[in-house]
C-alpha cells in the first residue's frame, strides 16, 4: 500500500492538477483525483482519492469535514429515512436481505505521511442523530495553515444503493451521483453568514440536495469493457481497454463543485455542438427518437443564457437519460450533466421532456456556478431556477401553452407555479427562509421552487423588466464561481433598483423581500365596489320651520347631471404592496390611482358629469402574487379573468395527472 501511495504521489506531482492552461474561473479549493473501478458484480464503487485541498481563510484549520452521502442509506435510523421514511419498494430488501448501501474509507494519509485514519468519527451538526453516518470528521495532526494547502489520499468503497432518489442502479443501468467521499465548504468569516470561519458541512438529509466547493476534477473510470460511460467533464483521451474485459475512461473538467457520471451497455450515443459546445446525449434505444427534442430545446436555452447572462462556460454538456427502471436517478443537476425523464407515450404537446431540460440546464447556471447553499437557502437555486425554466419556455413556446399544448389544452409554465403555490391547503405554512429539512408537512417543494418563481416574476414585474434584467445579471456577474447568501441577493437587487429607480424605491425593495422571503404573508387585493349616485342639493329644515328645502339634482353648466362616484378598494391579505387602481369613465376616460396598499379598505371618490364604468387594481398585472384574480376588477361587463383562472387551475391538474402517467408507463 506505502509504494502504491508513493509512486501515486510522485505521478500526480508529474501530471499535477496544474496541467490546465485556462485561466481558473474559480478559486479551486476543493480538487479531486479519482480511480474508481466499477463492480457490477457485487455492485460497489472500489476508489482511491487524491484530495487536495486549500485553505480560503486567514484560519489555522485544524479538521477536514466529508460528505458520505451513501451512508444515508446504511440504516433505518439514519436522518435521510427518518425524513423520508423506506421507500416502500425496497422495504424487505433493506430490512430483511440486509442490501443497506454504504461508503467506507478504509485508509487516509496526508502528504507529511500522517496517518489520519485513527481518529476520524462521524459527527451529526444538524440533528445530533448518532445513527447518521453522512458527515466524518477527520481531525488533522498537522492543521492547515492560512491559504496553505493539504493533500490527502485515501481508498474506499461504495455499495451502491439499488435506484434510491438521484443515484444507484437498476438492472445494468447505474447513475452514480453524490457517490464519492466530498469535502464539505469551509466559510471563512464574513462569508455568506459565518462570524467566524468553519465548516458547513450538513448531514444528508430528505429535501436539498447538495452545497459544494470548486475546484477541478480528474476521473478514471474502469467499468465492464461493454460499458459506455456518460460523465461531467471531457474525455481528454479515448477509452482504453485494459485486456482483462474492463475498460478505463477518463474525465476531466475544471471549476465546478460537484462530479457525477453514469454507464450503462445499452446506452445510445448522440452528440451536437453548439457555438464550440459539444452537447452528448446517452439514451436507451427506444427513447433515441427524443434526441430531436433536445437538440432543439438545450441550443435555445443556452442562447437564452448567453444573450442574457454569459456564455457557457464550459466546453461540454452531457445528458443522460435513465430508462424506466432507472427512473429516480432522473431530473438531476450535476455540473456539465443533467438528467432528464422521458416516456415514449408523451405526446410532443406535453413538453414535459423540454421542462424538465430547460430546468436542469438552469441549475448550470444557478447552483452550478452561482454556488449557493441548498441546505439552507434552497430557493436561491430552485426557485430561481423554476422561475427561468418558465420564463425560457414561455419564450419559447408562448406564455399560455408552455406546458401543455396538446388536444386543444394548454396551460403555460409561469402559471403553473402560480396556481401549484395557491392550491396548497396552506400556502403560508412557511416562508422561503427555512433550512431545506424545516419544511412542515411537505410544503419544501411547493414554497421553495413554485412560491419564489411567483414572487420573482413579481419582482420584475414592480421594478420593470429592464431593471430586473440588469439586477440579475449583476448578481450572476458578481457572484458566480463564489457563494452568496440570500442577504447578497437582496443587496445586489436593492444597489440596482435604488440606481435606476431612487424616486419610487428609495433604499430598495427590504420591504418586498420581508413580505415574500423571509414571510409567510398572502397578497390578495379586491375591487369591491363601483357607485355612482346623482349629486342633489340638501334638503329639510334649517333655520326656519315654515321653509322647507326639497332635494333638487345639480347640474353643470351644459345642463348635465352630477354624479359623486365610487370605488372602493379592499386589502384581503396581510401583504402589503403598492397599488394602482384604473378607473374608467363612460366617456372612456381613465385615471390611475396610486395606493400604498397599507389600509384594508380606501375610497377614491369623484365629481362630475361622467359615471365610472369599471375599475381594475392592478391594471398592468404586475402583482403576479395575487392570489384571487377574480375580484381584481368590478365592472357592469361580465368578468373572465375569474373563469381563465378555474381553466388554468384545471389545466394543472391535468397536466400532473398526464405527468404522473408518464411515471406509470
Ligand atoms: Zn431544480
């Protein structure tokens, strides 16, 4: 083992994590070397790491702390099942076969030849749950010094778990994600909220799914000489067959926080390039018709992006598509890969396909490279990210047949969310703000990826589309390849509002996000009703009792009636917003009202000649958070604003039950 340690040393010194010639986008904290050998027949991952890392603080560092994702699923106590309880399928092969899956490391050493094995244990920081196993702590003989750097190696074994959520196998199909041993993110102080520096390093747990550190990746894989493998990263030689039936594929990419790859004998290559991307497709053979659809549907999307935002920065994107039976590895973000779902019997108007792309691809973008916490803030990747897949398809396919345009049904995207975060039983059980494990009654994917893509299209919406665009360009430009917080998102937006609207929002837009992130308040504004009553003079008894005064109708100088007009206006929800109010006369004419929508109920009133004919709050639809569309507007017309929302919802409905017919098949 010493001399497999040493010539691996001396080898990585030669060929070294340096031989990248591009410039870092990143700071590289985290870097990985990985031979793993695929064991299909006992169905384990037998790895040595190399792991060499660096100190982003002025901190003498004294521990490393990993992420062993597999050992969520080595017992029955552990905080992933306790969450999410056995999945029903497995129950007796779990309970009664014992086919527990795990990650073990069997040796570490760092490069002064410190034997680190002897006194790394597990440790629980979110829940003090001793039957998890999902976090090792390895304390250091010799600690990090301040932006020194440590290498450590170490060998270790995977059993991988039978297709549990996002990673395992099925038949000959395997995805192997959240699979290796992964140093967790040390926040120096000041960072996103640590006072002072440490790690951030949570136990695997049901909901979020992962936080990572950049750096690059080298990865061999020796898989079954029949085997086709599907990876982040590029190829930087072909495939080498090693003679004894195995073959070893090697991956490469820089710059990215996590590294996932699956094989399969049956997978179908299909490949495309786009503006010097090489996009590579791994289906099974009878979903290979589908490669028209993401063929056209990723080039737009990372058009989207590079009109947008900034070109994608990497030279690869891999997608992997499972079959049937390897169904719960799909609809993954992983960086440069993606893993989507499809079912022969979808027809294209259900664009679920297209969806479920368009969304993994986002996560490139925010997760990926704009590297925020999913433990904690989740919404700062899925509900961005939602809130872009809606605005892509919408784009692309029109904002009310964006989801499903199939047999003279069609529902869009954006509206989905809208209608999925007002359908829950409670849309205010929760706000945005909770730790991914914090969600009641499993409200963490409603609120985190349908409530924030309805707030954030209301966010544009208020501060104009121009701004919005800018204020999210900035964010991605000043923060990508880095961490930001929640707190440095709302800073970015207020800096941009405040510059190019300091008359309407002053400071920012603090009291939006209080409402929409860090509250659980509804909006729900109303017209509640229209007056219009002739205007008389007065009448009775005033000084003395012989002369009585009789009402007589006022009119103006042409001879026309006087009306004193009303509508009045309701604040059903504990949101408040700023609101305008159109009024509209029978002669056409029209007034916006400006209301800061504090009080539960304001009058506006009016003199003269013309009576209103209807009023609208909200005329521009710029409160996309309004739960009741219905009462928005009073009017003698007959409303359908009300009607389009029962459509929408029912196009909803169905859309999910098509969806989950999909699953069946
Ligand atoms: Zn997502």
């Amino acid at each position: 083992m010493k001399y497999k340690l040493i010539f691996l040393f001396l080898l990585f010194t030669c060929l070294g994590f340096q031989s990248s010639k591009k410039a870092p986008l990143s700071a590289r904290i985290a870097n990985y070397d990985i031979q793993v050998k695929l064991d299909v027949e006992q169905k384990k991952l037998i790895a040595h790491t190399k792991l060499i890392w660096k100190n982003p603080s002025a901190d003498t560092v004294s521990d490393l702390q990993f992420h062993l994702y597999y050992n969520a699923f080595k017992n029955s106590e552990s905080t992933f099942f306790n969450e999410r309880g056995l999945p029903a399928l497995f129950k007796t092969s779990l309970q009664e076969d014992c086919n527990w899956s795990w990650v073990e490391i069997q040796n570490m050493t760092d490069n002064y030849g410190n034997d680190l094995a002897a006194n790394m244990h597990y440790i629980q920081p979110d829940d003090d749950n001793k039957s998890d196993q999902t976090v090792l702590r390895v304390p250091l003989p010799r600690p990090v010094l301040p932006n020194e750097t440590i290498e450590v190696e170490f060998d270790w074994i995977g059993k991988i778990p039978k297709t549990m959520i996002r990673t395992g196998y099925n038949k000959d199909f395997y995805f192997m994600a959240q699979w290796y041993p992964k140093v967790g993110v040390y926040e120096p102080a000041g960072m996103r909220y640590a006072e002072k520096g440490g790690w951030n390093c949570h136990q695997y747990h049901s909901s979020g799914e992962y936080y990572g550190e950049f750096g690059n990746y080298k990865v061999a894989m020796t898989v079954p000489e029949n085997y086709v493998v599907g990876s982040s990263g590029t190829q930087p030689n072909t495939p080498k067959n090693n003679g004894d039936q195995t073959t070893t594929w090697n991956f490469e990419v820089d710059d990215v926080i996590d590294f996932a790859w699956g094989a399969s004998p049956h997978f179908v290559e299909n490949k495309m390039n786009w503006k010097g991307i090489e996009i590579r497709l791994l289906t099974y053979p009878e979903h290979v018709h589908f490669k028209e659809r993401y063929f056209s549907i990723l080039p737009q999307a990372l058009e989207f992006f590079e009109e947008n935002f900034e070109k994608y920065p990497y030279p690869s994107l891999t997608i992997i598509a499972p079959p049937f039976h390897g169904i719960y590895t799909g609809g993954m973000e992983y960086p440069t890969l993606i893993t989507t779902l499809n079912s022969c019997l979808l027809p294209t108007g259900v664009r679920s396909t297209e969806i479920l792309t368009v969304h993994e691809f986002v996560h490139q973008y925010f997760q990926q490279i704009v590297a925020t916490n999913e433990m904690e803030e989740a919404w700062m990747d899925e509900g961005i990210t939602n809130f872009y897949e809606g605005v892509i398809m919408d784009k692309i396919y029109g904002e009310k047949s964006s989801t499903i345009d199939f047999m003279g049904i069609k529902t869009g995207n954006a509206e989905s969310d809208r209608v999925s975060y007002f359908n829950m039983e409670n849309p205010a059980i929760a706000p945005n703000s909770l730790n991914s494990w914090e969600f009641p009654g499993g409200s963490y994917h409603t609120i985190q990826y349908s409530k924030s893509a309805v707030w954030l299209n209301t966010l544009k919406r208020i501060v104009g589309e121009k701004t919005f665009k800018e204020a999210m360009k900035t964010y991605y430009s000043r923060w990508k390849f880095k961490h930001p917080s929640a707190k440095d998102f709302v800073d970015v937006i207020n800096e941009v509002v405040a510059k190019n609207h300091p008359e309407e929002f002053g400071e920012g837009m603090d009291w939006f996000f209080q409402q929409v992130l860090y509250g659980t308040e509804i909006c729900d504004y109303a017209v509640s009703s229209i007056s219009n009553n002739n205007k008389i003079t007065s009448s009775g008894i005033f000084d003395n009792l012989d002369e009585c005064e009789k009402s007589e109708l006022v009119k103006n100088e042409k001879g026309e009636e006087i009306f004193i007009s009303n509508v009045v206006v309701q604040r059903l929800g504990n949101m408040t917003l700023p609101m305008e109010i159109l009024v509209r006369f029978e002669d056409g004419k029209e007034i916006i009202e400006k209301w800061d929508g504090m009080a539960t109920m304001t009058t506006f009133s009016y003199e003269g000649s013309q009576k209103i004919e209807c009023a609208e709050i909200d005329p521009q639809h710029k409160i996309f958070l309004d739960k009741n569309l219905l009462n928005n507007s009073f009017t003698s017309k007959p409303n359908l604003s009300g009607v389009r929302k029962y459509v929408n919802e029912f196009m909803f409905w169905m859309q999910n039950a098509m969806e989950g017919l999909g699953m069946l098949i």
